[in-house]
C-alpha cells in the first residue's frame, strides 16, 4: 500500500509540473514571448488551459502574428477549439487581427469552421466590423470555391460534423468537448498547397489543416 501511494504521489507530482509547465507557454503567446514559445514540445503547444485555450488561440487572440509562425512550426493543431468552439482563426478573425489571419488561412485553417453559435470566422469579423479580415476571407472562399469545389465540400462536411459533435456534448452537460480528439486525416486533407491558392488570389487562401 505504501508503495502504491509513494507511485500515486510521484504521479500526481510529475503531472503538476507538466501543467505549471504548459501555462508557461500559454503566458508567453499571450504576451508574444517567442523565445520561450520556442522551447516548446508538440505536447506543450497543444497543451489546454481550463478554458480549452491552448498557446495557438491565445497568441491568435492577441494578434500575435510571429508567435503564431512559430508555434504553427512547433506543430500546434489548427483544429483545435476552446470551450466555446471557437479556433484560432475564429478569434484572430473575431479580434481584426488581419495578419495572424493570414497564416492560419496559408496553414490551412477550415473557411467553414463553425463555433458554437455555429458561425464561420468571416461571420465574426463582419460582426466586429472588421473590414479588411471580412474582404479577405471572403475572397479567400471565392477563389477555393471556384478551383476546388470537392474540396470544399469536403471542408464543410468537417465543419458540420464538429460542430454536431460538439452540440451533443455540450446538451449531456460535458464541456470537454474542447479536449475531443481531432480529425486528424481532416486536417492534412484540407491543406493541399493553400499557400499556392493565396499567392494566386494577391495575398491568401484556405483550408483547415
């Protein structure tokens, strides 16, 4: 029994100093620290907070462009959503942060992904007035529309699925829906050279990796 709770304890220890360490990086893209953001591993980046915030939607919420390329380059998911269903390009949209937009929209994030009042990143910057977001995510969705309709079917089968996935977990009462596990295959099948389709339309495009 002793044993046992000296292995519990060292467990519970060891897990401790994980989380302190991963609010380490959610401090730093909140504040675009990248030098420390830069020392993260592809669990770390993806670690999430009690708001279902990982380092990519805060720096993205922040504006933070340059914390965004790197935590983009330390694998963070683009998929991945906060408690509210919002992803990284729903809250750099929603904020008017424009640049920040841009890469996640090269990287790959879904046009289509919907939050949980089932609305699109261009719907909450058209909500928050942010003009130049809304003119570029709009051209961003006629220019994929126009050269890969079956991907974009594609796209908005995703976007509904997680979207009825996370209303269903939110009706049993589970707010952990933030922590569902993502499509992995979902995500590399949206990228497809999305930094080919923005240079072709000016500045940008998209997809959801």
């Amino acid at each position: 029994r002793d044993q046992n709770q000296l292995f519990q304890f060292g467990a519970v220890r060891g897990a401790m100093r994980i989380i302190t360490k991963a609010k380490r990086y959610h401090k730093a893209a909140r504040e675009g620290t990248v030098r420390i953001l830069k020392e993260a591993n592809r669990w770390e980046v993806n670690a999430q907070d009690e708001s279902g915030l990982t380092p990519l939607l805060c720096a993205a919420g922040e504006g933070h462009v340059e914390a965004v390329r790197v935590l983009l380059k330390r694998k963070a998911k683009l998929c991945a959503v906060d408690g509210f269903g919002n992803s990284a390009l729903h809250l750099a949209a929603a904020r008017g942060h424009l640049e920040c937009v841009k890469v996640l929209v090269a990287k790959g994030a879904n046009l289509y992904g919907l939050d949980g009042g089932q609305r699109t990143a261009c719907e909450l910057a058209r909500i928050g007035e942010w003009d130049e977001v809304v003119e570029f995510l709009e051209r961003m969705v006629k220019i994929l529309e126009s050269r890969n309709p079956k991907r974009v079917l594609k796209l908005k089968k995703l976007a509904g699925e997680r979207y009825d996935k996370m209303k269903d977990v939110v009706q049993e009462g589970n707010i952990g829906f933030r922590r569902q596990e993502s499509n992995e295959y979902g995500e590399r099948e949206g990228v497809e050279r999305t930094e080919d389709l923005m240079n072709s339309g000016g500045e940008g495009s998209s997809d959801e990796k």
